[in-house]
C-alpha cells in the first residue's frame, strides 16, 4: 500500500470516521448478501416453473450488487483516505446514487412480481 505512506498522517478522528464509513457499507452489503442467500435457499424448495427462474435472478442481482457495494467500499475509503492525506476535497463518489436507484428497480421488480403483474 504505497499510497498509505503518501502525504501526512491525517487527523486520527477522520481516520477513524473514514473507516467506520466504510464499514457500514460493508454491513450494507453483507445483509444484500445474506437475503439473496435466503431468497435462494427459500426458491430452491419451489418447483413452480415460473416462480423459480425469477427468484434465481432476483438473487444473483442481490448477490452481484453486495459485491459492488464491498467493492465501491473499499475504493471510496481509499479515495478518502488518500485526499485526507494530500489534504484535498473529498472526491465524490456515484456509490450511493447506484445503490438507490438498484434498490428501487429491484423493489420495484419484486412488487410487479409479488403482485403476479409480470408478463
């Protein structure tokens, strides 16, 4: 980590906000995780044709956005900690705008679904 030893060693509280920042995303994406695994397991004990193809994609979309979201974490907490070292602005990050606007299309997805008005 050749950039850790780049600029000053910000203040610690900013350090420390940084990486408690971080790993609430990380819990945010380890419950996205853990409901697709659910969501799965629950789909797996279906035989319905129907049924099945659309939960299996609804948990590998669960399960690729927690991937994202551990791994926007980890660049942002960088980005972060490496301008607080440089003593620059904070870079701005699409993280969050991605997360809400996957969250509604899945939420809606998952109404149209449960309310049997899929094609």
């Amino acid at each position: 980590m050749a950039w850790f030893d780049e600029g000053k060693d910000p203040d610690y509280r900013f350090s420390l906000a940084n990486e408690r920042t971080f790993l609430a995303w990380i819990r945010t994406a380890l419950a996205i995780l853990a409901g697709a695994v659910i969501l799965y397991q629950f789909s797996a004990s279906l035989e319905t044709a129907l049924v099945l193809p659309a939960l299996k994609v609804l948990t590998g979309a669960l399960a690729i956005l927690a991937a994202v979201i551990g791994a926007g974490a980890f660049f942002r907490w960088r980005a972060n900690e490496l301008a607080m070292r440089l003593e620059q602005s904070l870079p701005r990050s699409s993280l969050i705008v991605w997360l809400a606007i996957t969250i509604v299309v899945l939420s809606i997805g998952s109404a149209l679904w449960m309310l049997g008005l899929h094609p």
